[in-house]
C-alpha cells in the first residue's frame, strides 16, 4: 500500500492542478464564445437576408418563378406558396430557429410577405465543424499546457521544498550524539536548522546527564549492596537463626539481588542503544536467564519446562535478551507460581506460557506501565510481608522498554477462567533479528 504524499508530490500536484483549471477554464470560455459568436453572426447574415429578400419581392426587383431560390453557397430560400418547401421548414411561423437534422446544422429564418411566406435556410454544418476543430485544438493546448505545467511544477518544487527535503533528511537520520546539522543559509529552513541544533544540543545534555548519573548512582549503591548481602549470609552461616529470622535474612539477600539487577538492568537501558548481534542459541540463553532465580523459583513452586529447540538460533542482542528473559521469569515467580512455566520456539517467536491464577482482563492493558500492581491483588500467594517487592511494578516495564529498543514485539495474553487459566508473553523478533532455524 502507498504511503501517504511527500511535501514535494503535494506541491507538484497542487502547482498542476492549478495550471490545469486555469488552462481549461481559459479553454472553455474561448470556446463558447466562439461557438455564441459564431451563431449570432450567422443569425445576424440570415435575418438580414430574409429582410432584404422580402423587401425585393414586394418592390418587384425580383421576380420569383418558383422553386428554391440560390442566394449564396450555403443560403437557400423558399416561398410558401409552392410545395417545393422543404417539409422540415413548412410548419414553422414567422421568426429565427436553428435546426439539427440529419448530420446538419440550419439557422432558419422565416418572415411574411405580400408574395407569400418566405423560408431562408442557412446550412451551417461547416461552420460547426470549425467551431469542434477549435475545441479539439483548445483540448489539445490544454493537455500539453498540464504536461507543461507538471514539468515546471518539478522544477518550482524542487527549488521550494528542496531546504525543507534537507533538513528533513537530516533529523531523520539523527541519533543521540551526532554531530549538529551546519547552517548555511539565513531563510526558514535555515532558521529551523538553528532551532533543531539547539535542541539537539540540550538532548544530547539531557542524555549525557542521565548516563552519568545511572554510573554514579551504580557505582555508590553497589558497594553498599555487596555488604548487605555477604553480612546477611555470613549470619546465615555463622549462627542457627529461628525459622522467622532465616526468612527474614534470605528475604534481605533476595531484595539486594533484585536491587542490584535493577540497578544494572537501568544502567544498561539508560544509554537508548541496541547491542552488537550475534548468533544466540535461544535455549541457553533461557536456561541463563532462569539460573540466577533457580532457588528462588524453586521456594515459590514455578517449575520451567523448557521446550526450545537446542537448534533454535537468532541474531540478536544477547544482553538485551537475557534482561527481557530475566525480567519475564521474575515475573512468573512473582505472580503466577505455583506453576509451569514452558518456553517454546515458534519460528519467528519466543513464547512463555504458565498456568498460573491468570490476569483478569481490567488489568490486562496495563501489565506494561511503570509501578502497576494490579495483578498482585489476583495472586494467591503473595503476602503481606512480600508486598514492597512484587509492588515495585518495573519488570515487565524494563521488559517492554528493551525490546522496543531492539525492536522486538512484546505482547501479552491470559485467561482467570478455571479451564484454561495462565498467562503467555509472545516475544517476537521480527526486523531486530535475523531468526534461523535448522
């Protein structure tokens, strides 16, 4: 399908379409006066005729013995006396017609005498003739004047729109980072170029800010981060803690981990920007991304069948896929477990499907926005004292945002119904990755 017109076409079009009507109405209007003028004047010579030949005949300069009367090439005349009238002409009263009959064109005039009822007749089929010939050639002024006008509206649109066709090409080729467009002119488009490197200019600021502030930010929480959890291990190890208190412990070594993932997971997506491709194995990459929550899958009961073919290959981005998987398994632990989860291979998609309690369809269109923590209210295992990790509500956001860095289609469907509960995510490379199968 066609997209829609470049500013270049519409001004072609709209220079052409203005030529045309203006040619044509200037060709229309030439030709009905002519045509308007060429009758009158036919009009004017029948009348003057009729007048003249009536007046002869009643002063006795002519004598008339019957039949037509020859007055010129293309001018007959006839008195009603006799019956060598044409019949056409024979019921008509006095006063001027004009009569199509039989391929001809007649004007006609018809006036009393004291001879009788004279008819003149005009056959003015040739001058019809010429009148269509100078249609025909107006027609044929006009179309060339459109494929004139169509040439030079190119050429006009080219020298109008050609600066605003630069700087579009210009902004549509601008990234992050890329150096500034140089202003060579002091028009519109060379103001617009000035406005659109100032606002380059403060993005670029923005975006350098943002990244130096997820390293910093990285970089000082790290630290503390790693100490948190080695101490909570350490008194794990070091001491027999009541049940109450191990869960406590194992709960601080869990939130480090997420904090830490989230940290790195941000940092990573702050810089806006694909990866390098490679040829990734689907299948390892899943078992990756599911070994770093294997123990935390295992306490919360999700089990992952993992049906990806060993065969399955993509060019894709792995650090960006590991990220998208790693959020979409915490995801299921959180939310669906106890449960199955299965991956499985497509051809073109990677789908993870559980058979957890299921998304009820109100908060279905919101799974992806930041902070939303509708589905906790439908799970049946989260408690209370869970509620400040599973109501952060950024993974599947992450998720989202990743792979519309990448390219690649994330997209959710579930049922709540008792018979065919679960939730699948269907994550499709398309045109971020080069799928092949073997």
């Amino acid at each position: 399908m066609a997209g829609p017109a470049t500013l270049k076409q519409r001004v072609i079009w709209a220079l052409t379409l203005a030529i045309s009507l203006f040619v044509a109405a200037q060709a229309i209007v030439a030709y009905l006066v002519l045509d308007q003028q060429e009758d009158r004047i036919v009009d004017q010579i029948v009348l003057t005729e009729a007048e003249r030949l009536v007046h002869r005949l009643e002063a006795g300069e002519m004598v008339w013995t019957g039949g037509d009367i020859l007055l010129g090439p293309s001018l007959h005349a006839w008195v009603g006396t006799s019956g060598d009238v044409p019949r056409v002409l024979a019921g008509l009263g006095p006063g001027q017609y004009q009569l199509n009959t039989e391929g001809e064109v007649w004007h006609v005039a018809v006036a009393d005498s004291a001879k009788g009822r004279v008819y003149l007749r005009y056959d003015a089929t040739d001058n019809e003739h010429r009148v269509y010939e100078f249609g025909a050639i107006l027609l044929g002024l006009w179309l060339a004047c459109t494929l004139l006008g169509y040439w030079t509206a190119r050429a006009l649109a080219g020298r109008v729109v050609g600066s605003m066709v630069e700087v579009t090409d210009r902004i549509e080729s601008w990234a992050p980072g890329s150096p500034g467009m140089k202003v060579v002119r002091s028009d519109e488009a060379g103001r617009l170029i000035e406005a659109f490197n100032r606002m380059q200019d403060k993005v670029d600021q923005s975006i350098a800010q943002e990244r130096e502030f997820s390293a910093n930010l990285s970089h000082e929480i790290r630290t503390p981060l790693t100490s948190i959890r080695t101490d909570a291990e350490l008194i794990a190890l070091e001491s027999e803690p009541t049940p109450q208190a191990g869960l406590r412990l194992t709960r601080i070594v869990n939130a480090v981990d997420e904090i830490a993932s989230t940290l790195e997971t941000a940092r990573a997506i702050s810089s806006a920007q694909a990866g390098p491709r490679s040829e990734v194995a689907l299948r390892a990459s899943l078992d990756d991304a599911w070994s770093g929550l294997a123990e935390r899958a295992h306490r919360a009961g999700l089990v992952l069948d993992n049906e990806v073919p060993e065969t399955a290959v993509a060019g894709l981005d792995r650090y960006g896929l590991l990220i998208v998987l790693r959020n979409l398994v915490r995801n299921a632990i959180d939310h669906a477990a106890p449960a199955t989860l299965t991956a499985s291979w497509t051809g073109e998609c990677l789908v993870l499907a559980d058979n957890g309690p299921g998304i009820p369809a109100a908060d279905l269109p919101f799974v992806f926005e930041r902070y939303y923590s509708g589905r906790l209210r439908d799970s049946q295992t989260a408690g209370a004292e869970d509620a400040g990790v599973h109501q952060r509500g950024l993974g599947l956001a992450i998720a989202k945002r990743v792979c519309d860095i990448q390219g690649w289609r994330l997209t959710v469907t579930s049922s709540t119904d008792e018979l065919r509960r679960g939730t699948r995510f269907l994550l499709c490379f398309g045109e971020g990755a080069t799928p092949v199968a073997s």
